[in-house]
C-alpha cells in the first residue's frame, strides 16, 4: 500500500517501485528533520529568553546588593536573602559567531536535537537521489524533462546546499544553522 497519493500508480516493478519507495521515505524523513530543526530553534529561542531574564535578575540583585553594601556601611543592615539561579551555568553552551553576533546560548539537550536534524537531513539527501538515480535508470532520460523530475531534481539540489552550507561555512550568508551539530 503506497503512502501518498504522488507516488502511487499502477503496472510499475522494479526500480520504478524502488524510486516510489525512496520518495516516500524521503518526503517522511524531510517531515522529521523539518520537526527537529523547528524544536531547535524553538528551544534556543526559549533558553534564550530564560538567560536574559536570569541576567535581568542577578543585575537587580546585584544593584540591590550594592545599595545594601553602601547601606551596611552608613550603619543600616539590609537582608535580601539573595538569588539562587535557576539555570545551572555548566548545561549552558555558548556557542560563538564568527561574525561577531552575540553568542547563541545552547544546552546539550539542543546541540543533540540539532545533530539529529542534521543526521536526518543527509539521509533525506541520500533518499531523494536515490529516487532520483532509479528514475533516471528506468525513465532513460536526464531527471529534469518534465515539471515533477525538475522540481524533485531542484528539491534535492536545494536539500543538499542546506546541510552542506554549515560544511563551507555560512557566515557569508548570516545564516544561523546549527554548525556546531556536525
């Protein structure tokens, strides 16, 4: 039974069935590494929003304790009872732009969730090719002759541009792809 309606047809064997599988494999793997990037940034962004008001924090305590420290001396005796962060320093990574944007805070949690995108899109690659390869063989012609082989042609070439940009480094572009997950 054929997943999606594109590559269901009748009469077809072989390599013909073998491309149909490929290319449903790959559009179920690009869904997943479309997933996990999406997590990733999400998840960055939340972590951080989460520094920036940690940071916000211990400057008002910090501002706090100074005005305590000048009041202490005067003679008064202030008690805050200071501030216990709640993200642990050491599971933060900054991972630094060569550009020389602000760093981009990140967990171990994120830079596997971006290894396993990245994972999944070379696989996705390899299937869309491999699609493409067993096209080519039993269409016995160049995979770009009509609108369908063109576009899965150009989706592949498009695919493959994206998980190599971190590979020639992307800073040309100002990209932020999760380079640190190769």
């Amino acid at each position: 039974m054929q997943f999606l309606s594109v590559t269901a047809s009748s009469g077809v064997s072989g390599l013909a069935t073998m491309s149909n599988y490929f290319f449903t494999t790959a559009v179920c793997t690009l869904v997943v590494m479309t997933l996990a990037y999406l997590w990733y940034t999400i998840g960055s962004v939340r972590l951080s929003q989460r520094l920036a008001v940690e940071r916000a924090r211990s400057r008002s305590s910090a501002q706090k304790a100074g005005k305590a420290s000048k009041a202490s001396k005067a003679g008064a005796s202030s008690d805050d009872g200071g501030g216990v962060t709640t993200i642990v320093k050491s599971d933060v990574v900054l991972h630094e732009q060569a550009d020389g944007e602000k760093p981009i805070a990140l967990n171990r949690n994120l830079i596997n969730i971006g290894r396993i995108g990245t994972t999944v899109g070379w696989f996705t690659v390899f299937m869309l090719f491999m699609s493409q390869l067993f096209r080519t063989i039993v269409e016995q012609h160049a995979p770009w002759s009509n609108l369908y082989e063109f576009s899965l042609s150009f989706t592949t070439a498009l695919l493959l541009g994206s998980v190599c940009l971190p590979f020639i480094g992307c800073d040309a572009w100002h990209c932020h792809l999760p380079r640190h997950c190769l």
